[in-house]
C-alpha cells in the first residue's frame, strides 16, 4: 500500500494487486489492535539482518520523521507513548482506512482475489507478466511486496519466497520471530497465567548468547511476554540447527549480588517463628511462582522451616536468581508476528531492485531484515515501500542511472 501510494504520486501509473479480498487486513492484528506504526529512538541496532550497515543506510532515507508526515499528510492524527508511535484514537483499522482511502484517491487500480503465481520477463514483449491462474498482466515494473510467512491466515503465506526463487534468489533460512516458546517441563501448569518481571538469559555450551529483560508471561506451555518474542528468532535459529537451548530466568533482576545476599541475610530473622516453608518465602515472588521453586528445590510448601537444612535454603534462593527451563521449540507461523530471514540485502540495489530481474523490486518483510516489537517492523514497511516506489518510478536522484518515470506505465 505504501509503494503504490507513492508510486502513484509520482504520476505512475499503479495496479495493486492483492491476494485476499481486502487491502491491509495484517495491519489490524498489529500493536494488539492499536497499531505500533513507528518508534522514534529508530536504530539500527534494533533489527536483525546480514548486512546492517547496508540496513541502516536505508532507513537514513526515510526515518522516523517521514512516517510521521505520511501519516498525518493523509489525515492520521498521532500520539506517542515512551516512543512508541500510534494514532491517537488507538485503532488499527484507522490506518488500514486511511492507506485504502488515499489509494481510491489517487485512482491506483485495486485487484482483489488476486493471487499471484508467478512474476517473469515476457520474452515476446520485454515486459514483466504476473500471472494468476490463467489470468496475466503485463508491467514495466513490478514490487514484490507480499509480505513473508507469519500469520499466513492474513495473507502472508510464504509464497512471496517462492515467486523470489523463481527469479534466481537464494533466501537466508526463514524462521517465526516475535513469537512464544514451548519448554519441555511440565510443571508450567502449576504457573500458568502469571506475569512477572525478570531477565531471561539464551544459554548455549553454558555461555549467554543474548539476554532481555521485561514482563515475562507463563503458559501451560511454555513463556510468552515482550522478552521472549524478542529472544525467540535466536531460540529458533539454535533450535533449527537441532542444538539444545537452555533459558536462565532471574525473578529478581533489580538486585545486584550482594543486595541480595543483604536480603536473604535479613529474611532468615524470619526464622525465630515458627513458620511453614511457604510462609518463610511469602512477599519475595508471586506466589504461584513461589509454590513452584519450593518444589523444585524437593521441598513442601507446609512442612516447618524447622526442618529446612541450608543446603536446601540456598538452592531456593538460586532457583529465584537462575531458573532453568529447556526450549523445544516455539509456536508456528501462525502465531509469529513477524519471520526472520528472507530475500538477503545483498541481492537487492540501494534502490531495492532485484540483482537476478531488472525491473523487480522487492519491499517489506520479504527481505532478510526483522526488527524488535516496538513499531520497528511496520516502520520497515513504510521506509522499504517507499524507496521502491521511488526507485522503480526513476523519482530518487540518490539512485543513480535509474529509468525517467514516464517510462513507468502499465
């Protein structure tokens, strides 16, 4: 929607052709249905692809500034909440709305029921045929722009990776990212629903390979929550390669080591009542989560603190510092938010045309690049829509030897 809106400014001539019956139905499903459409801390740093400094290039030429003119140029009122970007009125479909509505008024010509099989060179004409069935159209430039694979019931099937192979392209292994993960205890039942605050730490051969911290959410399952959709890609990745991953969980990440050695210390006068185990740890963790660790550590939530020998002490104080869990996998697709991997950078021009098919771009999640939760994702969207419009419409000087728009036409 955002190549077509801006090809079309540039007196394309634009067809927009749309595997489901209506335009931009992932939008609704984005930010929990408040739509998180930009960030204004935009870093580089806070995406993942083969070739950042290529990435960040990219999002130098239309950051988090021209979002916001995007938007508020075709009407979007924006508020901001600790840099987080969303209409003001906090609905997704506002946007959705607003992106259809400047599309019919710049007549860009809207195909629903629309799905693409394939994208080749006419030999005959020199031009681009996408076919779908037994029906064909004819292009001086087409944007692939068809999202990746998650959450395939809105669109995004994964066929756009089939179309790039086509067209001679090698993909960096696509895998869900910003999803939940299954662990393989089964206790996570006694825990599920509760939500806390905590440090997860990826441990691989017993070293951390990366590390959040945040709200964490238990299921019956495994561990959901902002941290973990942001540590899932790597969890996958591991997991891909058939390698074990251990997560390390600190319930108490405000407190360095020897604040809280202080407060076990101080805990222990606790001790001169008579009280039950559970009794002893109330007020320190949620108390399911308490429950669960005193189990862990072989112990019953009623039997007298009396009987607790310190050994068993210490291992429920590490069990608040270091819960192990193992990962064996995550959600599907079908629960991702976003993929990981794709079409990689370096088989693109600075103006997002394919190596492999001149006259083909690609934009969007289609490419090897994923970014955190945080708006990063459909800012990449925009920035990726936008500089392949602009470079198939011959509009961006910054391009180089790129043809005149008026050789854009359908």
């Amino acid at each position: 929607m955002m190549a077509a809106i801006t090809a079309a400014r540039q007196g394309a001539e634009v067809t927009l052709l749309e595997g489901s019956s209506r335009l931009g139905n992932k939008i609704l499903s984005t930010g929990n249905g408040k739509c998180n459409l930009g960030n204004l801390h935009l870093n580089v740093s806070d995406y993942y692809t083969g070739q950042p400094k290529r990435l960040e290039t990219f999002l130098e030429r239309f950051g988090t500034q021209d979002v916001i003119s995007f938007f508020q140029g075709i009407g979007v009122i924006l508020k901001e909440k600790n840099g987080l970007l969303y209409p003001a009125c906090e609905q997704a479909a506002v946007i959705q709305d607003a992106l259809r509505y400047e599309l019919r008024a710049l007549q860009v010509e809207e195909l629903t029921d629309w799905k693409v099989d394939s994208v080749a060179r006419d030999k005959d004409t020199d031009r681009i045929a996408v076919k779908s069935g037994a029906r064909e159209l004819l292009f001086d430039r087409v944007i692939v722009a068809c999202g990746g694979q998650a959450a395939p019931k809105t669109g995004s099937d994964g066929s756009g990776y089939r179309l790039a192979k086509r067209l001679g392209h090698s993909l960096t292994p696509v895998v869900p990212a910003l999803v939940q993960l299954k662990c393989r205890e089964d206790y996570l039942r006694s825990v599920a629903g509760v939500r806390t605050d905590a440090r997860i730490s990826v441990l691989q051969d017993g070293a951390c390979v990366a590390a959040e911290r945040g709200e964490l959410q238990l299921t019956e399952y495994g561990l959901s929550g902002i941290p973990m959709f942001q540590l899932s890609r790597v969890v996958n990745y591991i997991l891909r390669e058939q390698k074990e991953v251990e997560l390390s969980v600190d319930f108490l990440p405000d407190y360095g080591r020897e604040e809280f050695e202080l407060l076990c210390r101080s805990r222990e006068l606790l001790l001169q009542g008579e009280r039950t185990v559970e009794e002893f740890f109330t007020g320190m963790l949620h108390k399911k989560l308490t429950v669960m660790l005193i189990k862990l550590a072989g112990l019953r939530p009623s039997e007298s603190m009396s009987c607790v020998d310190r050994k068993q002490l210490d291992k429920i104080y590490r069990l608040c510092r270091q819960w192990k869990v193992h990962i064996n996998g995550s959600n599907s697709f079908d629960n991702a938010q976003v993929c990981a991997g794709g079409v990689p950078l370096e088989e693109v021009t600075d103006g997002l045309e394919s190596v492999r098919q001149p006259g083909v771009y690609f934009a969007g999640e289609i490419l090897d690049v994923d970014g955190r939760c945080g708006g990063y994702n459909l800012h990449w969207a925009w920035c990726s829509g936008y500089l392949a419009a602009m470079a198939a419409c011959g509009a961006d000087r910054r391009m180089g030897e790129l043809p005149k728009k008026e050789a854009v036409k359908r």
